[in-house]
C-alpha cells in the first residue's frame, strides 16, 4: 500500500461523515475567498471548499494524509506544519478547523497558541470557524463505550476511555484490514488522545488572542441558543 493504512483506513471509514453539513454551515457565514483548512487530513472538505470557488490551502502534520490528500484531490495546496507552530501562513480571510480537530490539542497552553496562530494568519475583518466535542457527549456518548464495525476489506473495535485529565477521552483502536494481493488480513492498532474543555474557557482563550464577536452554535445549527454545551458538537464563529 503505498500510504499509511491510518490514512487509507480513515479515509474509508470517514466516507459516511457529515461533510456536507461542515461546508453548508461555513457558507452560511463566508462566501468564498482565501481559506486555511487546518487539520485537514484526506483533504475531503478542503476539496469541497475548492470546488465551491475558495481559494484553499490545507494544513496537516501527518506526511501520509497530507500523501492520501494530494493524490485523491486536486486543486488545493498542502502544507506540512504542527498548528501549534504555523509558520509563512497570512492574509487569509477565514480559517476553518473541522472534524474536532480542536480537540486533538489537549492543554490549554496549546489550544492558547493555536488561537494565536490563527489569528496572526487572518486578516483585519476574518472569520475563525472551528468545532469541538462537548463536554456532554464525551461523558455521555463515549466514555466507557466500545464500537465496531464489520466490512469486507477492513474491520475495527474502538474502545473509549476518560483520561487522566478533566475532559479527557483516550481511544485505543484495533484495525484488520485485508491485503489486497493475499487476501490475508493485517491487524494494527492505534492509540489517539482528545480533550474537550468548557464554552467559557475556550471564549476566554479566543478573547485572550484577540478575537472579538464571538457566537457559539450547536450540531449544524446557524441559530444561536442558550444551552449550547447539550449539543453534541460545538461551533464557534469568531472574527480578528
């Protein structure tokens, strides 16, 4: 196989996700223009944005999904580079953080760094659009849960547990995937840690690197509402 089987796998796996909904809710807030898609992995919404007439720039740390990525998409530029550490990326007029990629920085010091990042990269008047997990549906929905699936080339179990941390979940993932020359199938495992933290401090932490107009919407929705932190996923919508 010529990328990752993580890259591969999570590509297939990921085929039934709602991207359709991502793009559809940024769009309700930004037209068109320069866009940096970070955490962009395979590169499905960042060509969706393409297509849409944005002028995409897709960041990720991972070599083998950025590979995946530029072999499957076209007409986006990829970029290797830790989020934490964006370097020679300005001037854009919206960034977008999808997929709860926000939840893969899993201190506050991190999330502090990002959100300057990502404000140094816009420009005067942009829009910083991101979504995280909530509190809610980490202790409800995964926490404690084991899930799996059965196909004809791959099968997985996903165990979820809480971490050490408040808001914490780590996931331990074991994957079968089929060789496609013998038929026989490989077994690998994967172990990925996330954190999700309150509304109010990842507010604080936006207003700390300077965002303003700051509104926090819930599972697709472009309404706002008072009880936000019961939805499963959270949006936030910002502008330098």
């Amino acid at each position: 196989m010529a990328y990752s089987k993580l890259a591969y796998v999570y590509d297939l796996l990921m085929d039934d996700a709602p991207y359709q909904e991502w793009q559809a809710f940024v769009e309700h807030f930004v037209k068109d223009g320069k866009m940096l898609d970070l955490g962009c992995g395979t590169g499905r919404l960042s060509e969706r944005f393409s297509r849409a007439g944005f002028d995409v720039t897709g960041v990720d740390f991972s070599e083998d999904m950025l590979a995946f990525a530029q072999s499957h998409t076209s007409g986006v530029q990829y970029i290797q580079q830790d989020i934490r550490e964006l370097e020679g990326l300005t001037d854009f007029d919206v960034v977008v953080s999808l997929c709860d990629v926000i939840n893969y920085i899993t201190n506050e010091e991190d999330v502090e760094k990002v959100f300057q990042n990502v404000w140094n990269s816009l420009k005067e008047g942009g829009k910083f659009i991101f979504d995280v997990h909530s509190l809610k549906h980490f202790e409800e929905d995964m926490i404690g849960e084991t899930f799996s699936e059965i196909y004809d080339d791959i099968s997985y179990v996903w165990f979820c547990e809480a971490g050490e941390a408040p808001g914490s979940v780590e996931h331990d993932l074991t994957f079968f995937l089929q060789d496609e020359e013998s038929g026989k199938y490989e077994r690998f495992d994967e172990q990925h840690s996330q954190r999700t933290f309150e509304v109010a401090v990842y507010k604080r932490l936006l207003e700390k690197a300077g965002f303003r107009d700051i509104c926090v919407y819930g599972d697709f929705s472009t309404e706002l509402i008072d009880d936000v932190e019961k939805s499963e996923r959270i949006f936030f919508v910002c502008s330098k």
